[in-house]
C-alpha cells in the first residue's frame, strides 16, 4: 500500500565529498532551504566546501550514523555518495524517521528489500541518478520512445542497442586510463561476470575484458566490453514485445590500446584473491596517482538501430562528451548535475513514494534530458530514418 508522501522539509544531507562531488552540490545551495555536508571529519567536509567554493552555503559535519540520525527530520533528502554497499544501512535510518533517500547506485538487493517499507512511510527511494546509470538510462529510454513512434509497436522488427560509458583521460598516458573513482572498486567490476546479448543470443562473459571489441564513436576508436547484467534493461527501457534483439549490451568504453595497456592488471585478477585485489587496487592508486593539472574525459555513446521485417530502418544516438577543467572534473560534473536533478524533483514533490530511477518513462527522461541540457551537461542527438 502507498502511503502520500512524506513532504520535503527543504533540508538536503549530502553524504560523502568524494571524485563524484561537484557542482551539483552547489545548485542544491541554490535550491534547497538547508544543505548540510558530511565528511568523515568536520574540517575535511570544511575544506570540501572551500574546494567547492561553497564555503559558508552548507554546513560542515562529521558523518556517523548516530549523528546523522540525530539530525534528521521528517521529509529531509538524504544524499549518498558513498560506496554502494554503505547505502542500505544509510535508507535503513531515512525510513524510520521518514527522510527521503537518494544515490547516483544501482539497486542492491539490499535496497530493494527496504522498498515496500519506504513506499508505506511515504518516503522517495531515487536510485540510478548519476552518469552511468543515469543519464545512460534517459538517452535510452528517449531513443526507444522515438523508434517506437516511428516504427510501431506492433510491427515485427530486430534491434541493436548499445550503451557505452568511460571515464577517460583527456590526454591519454600510458596506462590509458585515469582513476575517477574507487580503484578497488574499478577491479572487482572486471572480475564480475557480465551477461548481455550478441548475435541474438544470451552471452556470458566471465572476464568481461576477455570480450572487448573496438568501437568507433563519431569517427574515433574506442575499446568497449560488457558489464553486470544487461539483460533485464530489455523491459525496463520498454522495447516492444514484437521487436527481437539482435545485440543488447551495456557496457564500459576505454581508450583505444587499454587492452594490451592492461595486461598485468588481468594477469593479477585471474589468480588474486580479495587481499591481492585489494592491496593491487592501492599499487595502481600509487604508480597513476591524480594531480590537480589532469584533466578527465567522460565518453556515453548510446545508439539504437531498429530493422523492421518490411525493409525500414531507424537509426538513432546520443552521444555526450565532455572534458573536466580547472574548477571540476567531467565525471563529479556528470555524476552530481544529474543527482542534484533529481533531489530537486524529491524536494518539488513530483516523485511518487517508493523506488524511483532517473528514467521510468520516457516522458520523464525527455523532461529531465532538458533540464541537464539546461544545467550545463551538453550532448547531442542524431536520428536517421
């Protein structure tokens, strides 16, 4: 049963001030009523503020569950940019004392058992808000509404749709790669098995490196493999039961040469146990550090190409490339703009109780591409038919 929601009390808990902190953190000082920071310490969520130039705008706090908990009142958002195990015990405590949740994560089980308890208490469960998932979900969603008005759903037709996403170097080195978030948590998504469909058929891939192709995107080329389990974003960006996929992926794209670039790394995955993954995660971290002078690039690709049985095709693709600056790196740009998107529509009250992606329908992903537009994350669509 779904309770009304809890309504917004305008003060917004932003957890963690890590890679993926940014402006959005900023447009929230503009939008919200109260903004407080949690750090790990208070003088580190400080100097996070004064990095951010936002000192004075939100308040400095150190995170504790207990102290948060302290601090939380009905219809605040909390915001989680910590890793994505840390989230359940974070939601656990927004239910109890009917706070609004939000992540840029995919829904862990862990999540998704608190759902119905959170839909009952009227509280917003917003998951899946930041780049990759995130805006990966509002360009697909978008291209299948457009292919589905021009093509029909009923009408009998085989599709390729690929969804491509990296964080990359704006200048490439040689390990053609520049960490942009965990370096652990980079390493243990290359030893999770990935599930996706080619050639028309369920594929697995235990080491998901171990299916890399090349992949041309707006004249360049790129090095892409499959990641998780793309199978079940079949149904959730709504293609039609009469369409057949003939290749389905979403996936991670590297610069070109990041295959062989990477070869003792896959050596090391394919016999390390967790303490070798982990203390190799901190070699890298070490050997690659990132200074204030790098500059990273975020790359989504996310193509569409439907071929009905009568001869018509439609093509569609988004394509956002963006190089970070001075001021903010592409990937918080990306992450906290899209993030912020969404606490704005928790903190307007359009959001219904319960889970919540970035991109339910494609009415909301046409609505929220806009406003992204608008708030500065620039990408660009090409539609052939």
């Amino acid at each position: 049963m779904t309770s009304d929601p809890v309504p917004a009390s305008g003060t917004v808990h932003w957890i963690g001030a890590g890679l993926s902190t940014g402006s959005g953190l900023a447009a929230l000082c503009d939008t919200a009523e109260r903004v407080r920071l949690w750090h790990r310490t208070e003088s580190r969520a400080a100097d996070a503020l004064g990095r951010l130039g936002l000192a004075g705008r939100a308040e400095p706090r150190a995170c504790t569950l207990s102290a948060l908990a302290a601090e939380l009142a009905p219809g605040d958002v909390v915001v989680s940019m910590l890793p994505a195990p840390e989230h359940a015990p974070l939601l656990a405590e927004c239910v109890r004392l009917g706070a609004h949740f939000a992540c840029s994560s995919y829904v862990s089980e862990a999540v998704l058992e608190q759902v119905p308890a959170a839909e009952k208490a009227g509280v917003v469960v917003l998951t899946e808000a930041g780049l990759d998932p995130g805006i990966d979900h509002l360009f697909a969603h978008d291209l299948v509404a457009r292919a589905r008005r021009a093509v029909g759903d009923g009408t009998p037709a085989s599709y390729t749709l690929t969804s491509y996403c990296g964080g990359v170097p704006a200048v490439p080195n040689d390990f053609t790669y520049r960490f942009s978030w965990a370096p652990t948590g980079v390493l243990n998504a290359l030893r999770s098995p990935a599930r996706y469909i080619d050639d028309g058929a369920e594929t697995v891939a235990e080491r998901p490196w171990e299916a890399t192709r090349r992949h041309l995107v707006d004249g360049e080329t790129f090095e892409v493999y499959p990641n998780r389990d793309s199978v079940p974003f079949v149904a959730q960006y709504g293609l039609p039961d009469a369409w057949t996929p003939r290749t389905f992926v979403r996936g991670t794209l590297r610069l070109e040469g990041w295959l062989r670039a990477w070869d003792a790394v896959f050596e090391e995955l394919k016999t390390g146990d967790d303490a070798r993954i982990t203390a190799l995660a901190q070699e890298l971290a070490a050997a690659y550090p990132t200074t204030d002078d790098d500059r990273d690039r975020v790359v989504l690709a996310v193509s569409l190409e439907v071929r009905a049985e009568a001869g018509r095709t439609w093509t569609g693709g988004y394509l956002l490339d963006l190089v970070g600056d001075a001021g903010e790196s592409a990937m918080a740009r990306c992450v906290s703009r899209t993030l912020a998107l969404g606490v704005r529509h928790v903190l307007d009250g359009s959001l219904p109780p319960g889970l919540n992606r970035a991109a339910e329908t494609a009415d909301r992903s046409e609505r929220w591409l806009r406003e992204l537009a608008r708030d500065g994350i620039e990408f660009t669509l090409r539609v052939d038919q």
